[in-house]
C-alpha cells in the first residue's frame, strides 16, 4: 500500500495550506456546498487520508460509504489506468461498449433473487431512485409512491420528495414532487421496540386508508436508513412490506445506495432476511469512488418502459464501469463480505463497553462497516445533538473522520473502508473514545 497505515499530526488541523484552500473555496465554491472537516485531501488508500500539509488521519467515513473496498485501491487504479488510454467516452446510447453490460451481468447476478432480470446504469444514487420510480410508473400504470419516516434518497427535485429531513436537504427548496406518500418505519430504539411485522401493519394501515393499494406505483425502502440514523428495522418489517407488495401488485424497490456492495456484512443488506426485492438501486460503493449508480430488477419490470425512455449522456461511463468490474471483483476475491462482520464484532464490542459505562451513549447499531451510535440525554430517549457535534469535533482534531446522522442529529456513524486494518481501526475507536471522556470533562467544569 502506498500510503503509510498509521494516524500522524504535522500540523494542527486545518494546517496552513488546508486554511488557505479554504479560504478560495469560500471565495470561489457555491456557498451552499459545505464540508464536514475544513482540512484539503492530498492521497488517499487502506484507511488513511493524507491532506494537504502532510497530516495523516484514519479514515471512518469512506467519503460517505463509497470507498468500501478502499481510496485508489489497486485493481481500480489498473482497470482505470488501462480503460481511460483506450476510451473515456462514445455515449452507450450512441456506440455502446462492453464494460456497461459486463457491471449490468455482474449486478444482475449479485443482487438478492436468482429471477430475470435487467439492469440499467446511471451516475448518481439519486438519478437511479428517479429511474427505478420512472421504471415502477411504466410497469404499473400508477402514480404514488411510498417512502418512510426518515429516509433519504437524495437531492434532485422528486428524491427531495422522498427523502424526510428538511433541513438542510429540503429546506427552501420546494415546491416537491406530487404523488409521494410518507409511511411510518419502523425504529426500535423510539417505537418502544415495536416487533417488525406490527410496525409494517401500521406502516401498510395508512398506505392503505390515505393512499390506496391500487394507486401506489412502488414502496422504496433503505433496508438500513442511511443519512436517517443507521435505522435497522426490527426483523420481519421489510419481509411484510414486500410481501404486501406482491399481494398488491406493488413494486418493491430497496434503495440500497448506502448498504450496497459488503458495507453490511451481506452482498446487499436484504440478503440478510432473504428478502427479494423487485427493483434494487445501488451507487456509492459500486465502483470505488467514481460516480457510478444502477437499477436493477425484475426483467418484466426492468423492460416496461420504451426504447429510449432511460438513459443519460453519461450514465454507465466506460471509466466508471471499468471501476465498479474491479470493485466488485475486489469485494469477491478479498472476501469483504466477512471482512465487513470481523468488523462490525470489532466496532460493536467496544462500542458495547463504551455504552455500559457512559449513559449519554443511548443505541449501538448497524450492522457490517456501517455501525452507528445515537447520543440520548443521560435516562432519557431525548437526543443529544451537541454531544454527537462535541465528539465528532474532539475526533476530527485529533485526526480521525467520523460522520454524524439522524433527524435529530444525534447519532455518530462509523463507516470505514474494508481495507482498513485492525490497528488504525482500533485507534480510530481510542480516538473516539477520549472523545466521549473529554466532552465529560467539559461537562463537569
Ligand atoms: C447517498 C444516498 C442517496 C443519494 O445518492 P447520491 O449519489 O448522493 O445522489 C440515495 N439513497 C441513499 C440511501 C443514500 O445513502
């Protein structure tokens, strides 16, 4: 690996250069495209990212889940390398090229069920939850579409629709797409631990009562909530909503742009309840870090819609493609499926302990790389957003990348790429951990 594995501080954070990058940025970028950390990105590989002044810090974001098999990683690197001399663009709807339908069997044979299917490849998470709900409208003949209390799925007008938090996602930016309805999910630590199949009968009451089985298009889930909190429905949720699904002639559409590709210790995160969905969206892990997304499903569905009415200039980039063959030929060949559970045992027992000792520290959950912990008043269920914004600043001085989430903004999330190793995740976890005791200090004083 050409970067070195070890978290290193030359400077504090942000050093000078990074202070004088951002200070173009704030002259020169929309204001309205923000940063997590005010520190400028130099390289990149396993779980480390060096910035600008030399400053290596431990990597437990993957820049939003994408580089699940690691920044740069070698096979991407080779098969990039060798695609961009050869071609960068034709446009697969003008002379199409061979990677695009080599990812479109990849997917087809990797995504839960083992029926038909057709896969159709675009750039951006969000453009590929338009087109699968494009794609469900054509197979239906119906309009509504339902999504959950907490979801996300993105920024464009009709995924702004869908996604819940209004701000920042939504905020002043109306008005929405009609035609989507929001069904309550279900999320043990605030429903009181409502079992899986009655919270999906009171999700399906209202779908029913204030939409109507035979107008509703497609149910488009996260079978983990992403931005929504790490939110893992309690079992047997997602198994009724997709057998109601069937029942209703509804199609079932498992966003799974977030929990794609290993991230949580499945293929894909409905593997794990052998749930079969009629369409899956993927994207950020599918091709590690460049912009990649798909819808794949159910051939009858997937080929509803006419010639020519799916599609984009650039959607399935020969780059990208080449991208995801290798991403995905790395998460096969390095075993990241089970790489993805050692690490969800090693993030979970020391977050476990962390809990058992300090109250404000209210669920641990997840599942895979992609564990989260929600912050809570001390004996309350009452979010704690200032702690969750404490420690992930306490974290980030001292080098390491963690993300926050959730409505409230209450819940730190932990997604490291797969080729981190044990040693920086653990001191990505002792990091974290003085983190939480300095923000008690601080309570104290
Ligand atoms: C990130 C995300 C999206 C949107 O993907 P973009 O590539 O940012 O458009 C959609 N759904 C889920 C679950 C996501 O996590």
């Amino acid at each position: 690996m050409s970067v070195p594995q070890r978290r290193h501080l030359t400077t504090p954070l942000p050093g000078p250069r990074s202070q004088e990058l951002m200070a173009r940025k704030s002259a020169a970028v929309a204001g309205g495209v923000g940063t997590t950390m005010p520190v400028f990105a130099a390289q990149a590989g396993g779980g480390v990212v060096v910035d600008v002044d030399g400053n290596s810090l431990i990597d437990l974001g993957s820049g939003i889940a994408v580089t699940t098999v690691g920044n740069s990683a070698p096979r991407v690197v080779a098969a990039v390398q060798e695609q961009v001399a050869a071609f960068t663009h034709t446009c697969f709807m003008v002379t199409p090229y061979e990677g695009y339908v080599a990812v479109a069997e990849a997917l087809n044979r990797l995504t839960p069920g083992d029926h038909e299917k057709r896969t159709a490849l675009f750039n951006s998470g969000a453009e590929a939850v338009e087109n699968a709900v494009k794609i469900a409208r054509a197979h239906t003949g119906r309009q509504a579409v339902v999504v959950f209390d907490h979801a996300y799925h993105g920024r464009t007008n009709l995924t702004m629709a869908m996604t819940a938090k209004s701000m920042p996602y939504k905020q002043g930016f109306g008005p929405f797409a009609s035609e989507v309805y929001r069904a309550p999910l279900s999320y043990p630590f605030r429903d009181g631990g409502l079992d899986g199949a009655t919270a999906a009968a009171r999700a399906l009451d209202v779908v029913e009562k204030q939409v109507g089985a035979v107008n509703v298009a497609a149910v488009v889930v996260e079978p983990i909530q992403g931005e929504g909190g790490f939110i893992e429905p309690a079992p047997g949720f997602l198994p009724a909503l997709a057998a109601w699904c069937r029942e209703n002639g509804v199609v079932f559409v498992a966003d799974e742009v977030q929990t794609g590709f290993a991230r949580t210790g499945d293929l894909f995160a409905c593997d794990r309840e052998g749930v079969v969905p009629d369409l899956v969206v993927t994207a950020k892990g599918i091709a590690g870090g460049l912009p990649l997304s798909a819808v794949t499903g159910r051939a009858e569905i997937m080929d509803a819609p006419h010639a020519g009415g799916l599609g984009g200039t650039y959607g399935g980039n020969p780059l990208a493609c080449a991208a995801a063959l290798a991403a995905i030929e790395t998460v096969e060949q390095d075993g990241l499926v089970e790489r993805a559970r050692a690490v969800e045992a090693f993030l979970k027992e020391r977050l476990h302990a962390l809990q058992a000792r300090d109250a404000r520290v209210g669920d641990v959950r997840g599942r895979g790389a992609m564990i989260a912990v929600e912050l809570v008043r001390p004996g309350t269920t009452d979010p704690d957003p200032d702690l969750a914004r404490a420690v992930s600043a306490a974290a980030h001085a001292e080098g390491v990348i963690v993300l926050t989430c959730g409505t409230y903004g209450n819940v730190l999330r932990l997604l490291p790429p797969l080729a981190i190793d044990d040693t920086l995740l653990g001191e990505g976890l002792d990091v974290l951990e003085a983190a939480f005791a300095s923000t008690l200090v601080g309570a104290a004083q």
